[in-house]
C-alpha cells in the first residue's frame, strides 16, 4: 500500500502522471451545489486546497468567480504543474508546504476542501 504521507512518494507519481489531471474526492460540478449553498461572495471568499494534487477543482471554482484561491501541496513538481498551468489566472497561488507547518493554522479560509 502507497505511503500517502511520503513527499517522496508523491513527488514520483506526479512526475509519472505529468500533463494528466484527477480530482480524488468529487469534481466542482458535483461540489457547487453544497457549496453555493454557503451564499458566500465569490470575490472576497479566501479558498485553501489542501493537498491540491493536479486537481481542476480550484481552476473550475476561479472560472466561475472565486478569485482568492491558494492551492497547496507537498509535491514540487505538482506545484510547478499547477502554477504553469494556472499562470493566467491572477490571484490563484501554488505553493509547497505542508499544512502542519502553518503557524495559524488555515484563518481567513471561508471554503475549506475536505480531503479523504
């Protein structure tokens, strides 16, 4: 069984699977239901996804208004994915980190992603 916890481990799956997309959990369509349900304002909502992964969740979510978003993951080369893809989305940042080293934990986030 695959250590999910490992960057290492990670780091050779995306570099195997690079150019490919996958939304592990659901994709926005099946997500915007409950989400627009929170009638939150699209342009001043912040979004943090949690291990982004090659997700399109978040581009779909920054198409259909939301414009704060920070994408977030332990692997580099899904990160430079994501940023090379998303270049032309202004406001829409990848970054690698792990969530554990947030010193404030994830404040200012109004829609967090619930990964499984």
């Amino acid at each position: 069984m695959p250590n999910y916890g490992d960057a290492d481990y990670w780091e050779k799956r995306y570099k195997s699977q690079k150019g490919t997309t996958f939304d592990w959990l659901e994709d926005y369509s099946s997500l915007s239901p409950i989400i627009n349900a929170l009638e939150i304002n699209k342009l001043s909502c912040n979004v943090i996804n949690i291990g982004c992964g090659n997700a399109e969740l978040c581009e779909t979510m920054y198409d259909e208004g939301y414009r704060s978003i920070v994408n977030i993951d332990i692997s580099e080369n899904v990160i430079e994915y994501m940023k090379n893809r998303n270049i032309h989305r202004d406001g829409m940042t990848c970054n690698i980190i792990l969530i554990s080293s947030l010193s404030d934990g994830c404040k200012g986030f109004k829609v967090p992603r619930w990964d499984v």
